[in-house]
C-alpha cells in the first residue's frame, strides 16, 4: 500500500511528459498502479468496498436481500451519523418476532458482508444495528427529520432491484409496519346472523409515499389491495392473500 505522497509522485513525473514505463522504472511501482492512480488517488478502503461507490457504480452483491433490507428501512429502519464520518443503520424489531429479528440481521450481514452487525436490547424490541460509511449511499433516502415529513422516492438503481425483486420488498414492508390478522364479520344465513371469518393483511404508514412504493409493488405481483384510509392499505381478496401467504406469511 503506497501513501498519498508517493502516489503524487509518481503521477506528477507522468505530468512531466515521462512514460509510465520510466516512472515505473524510476520509482519501483508498477505501471498497472500508476495507471489505477490516474483514475483514483485516493487509497482503497481494507473494508468490503461500497458497490455505490465504485467509478462504475453497480448494485449490490445480494439484490434480493437487498430488496428485503429496503423494505424493513423503509418501515422500522434508521440512519444516523457516529464519530469519524462512519453511520449506523438500525432496525427496530419486536421481541414478539424472534424469526423476523434474524431475518433481519443476515440481510444486513448479506448487504455488508465486511461490517460487523449487533443486536441491541431495548425494552419490548431489539435494535439490528451495523456500523459502516456507506449506508447513506445504500439508502440514498436517508435524510434529516421523519420519513413521513419528508419526500421519499426510488433511485432508478433502486427501483430497477424492487422491480426485479418485489416479494422480498414486500415481504420487508410487512415485516417491518404490516400484519396478517383474522377479521369477522355476520352474514344473514337461513334468516340467522352467522359470523364470517376471513384473513387480511394490512399495511401501516404514516407517508404516502412509501404507501405509493408498497402499493407499486403489490401491483406488479398482481394482489388487489385497497386503501382504507390515509394510513392503511388492505388486502382481502381471497386469491392476493393466497398470494401474500405463499409469498410472504405472517410474522414470526
């Protein structure tokens, strides 16, 4: 590993109208790092780089895990700022969801296999958290403020992985702020009220953009949804919960 004054160095001896073979020969270094320097200076992190982060900037390695960990950031998930410019993502998992709290953890380990991920116990919920520079750059929706109080919306990359992906999107959503529950209700039979049992699946948020994204997704797997009201959408046709059950179950 060269330090940044040996890579100024060299580069300002190819300024100078040498070759790379003669600063090569000059110096000790090898042409093929004179000619990486020239395209970046700045020395390679050891850590796992970030795929956002590269000249060519390409998704991430395990796009479906990827597709899961955006949902549950959408719902439960934030990022924060800690010393020396590195940040945190954590996700808030309910103690009730032990499954669902390990799910969790090994899509982060998937999306940055090099960052070590913990779990941090809070009264009623663990805290799936996992230290790294680049989070901002994975969840490009990270901002200041609530989610709700401020614009969301897909980068195409984003939206190119959600569309590929949309189960393990969903699945990240409702895990994260949704439900499977068993509503009732009475039906005259015979000339008697007979209670009506029959699941549902239910999404909670208070932004309607990210309503807008969960519903986009839905649509593109075929599931009839409807919006119940500012904050809820409902899935109750008999064949798209069939469909939410193969797919994505209830929590666990």
């Amino acid at each position: 590993m060269y330090d940044l004054h040996t890579r100024k160095r060299a580069l300002a001896l190819v300024a100078q109208g040498f070759s790379q073979n003669s600063v090569s020969k000059q110096t000790g270094i090898s042409r093929a790092a004179i000619r990486s320097w020239q395209t970046r200076m700045d020395p390679l992190s050891r850590a796992v780089d970030c795929p956002r982060c590269g000249n060519i900037p390409s998704d991430p390695e395990d796009p479906a895990a990827y597709a899961y960990l955006l949902g549950l950031y959408l719902g439960d998930g934030c990022i924060s700022p800690s010393k020396r410019g590195v940040y945190f993502l954590r996700i808030a998992c309910a103690d009730s969801w032990p499954g669902l709290i390990d799910a969790c953890a090994e899509a982060i380990q998937l999306v940055r296999p090099g960052n070590k991920v913990f779990r941090a116990q809070r009264q009623g919920c663990q805290n799936v958290t996992c230290y790294s520079k680049h989070w901002p750059c994975l969840f490009p929706q990270h901002g200041p403020g609530k989610k709700h109080e401020r614009t969301i919306s897909l980068e195409p990359w984003q939206q190119q992985i959600m569309c590929t992906h949309p189960w393990e999107f969903i699945r990240g959503l409702i895990h994260s702020d949704g439900c499977r529950v068993t509503n009732w209700t009475t039906r005259l039979i015979g000339g008697k009220q007979k209670r009506y049992e029959y699941p549902r699946y239910f999404f909670t948020n208070l932004s309607a953009d990210i309503l807008g994204l969960f519903t986009d997704a839905l649509d593109l797997v075929g599931v009839d949804w409807k919006q119940a009201n500012s904050r809820n959408i409902s899935v109750a046709r008999r064949a798209s919960v069939a469909l939410m059950d193969a797919h994505v179950g209830p929590k666990y």
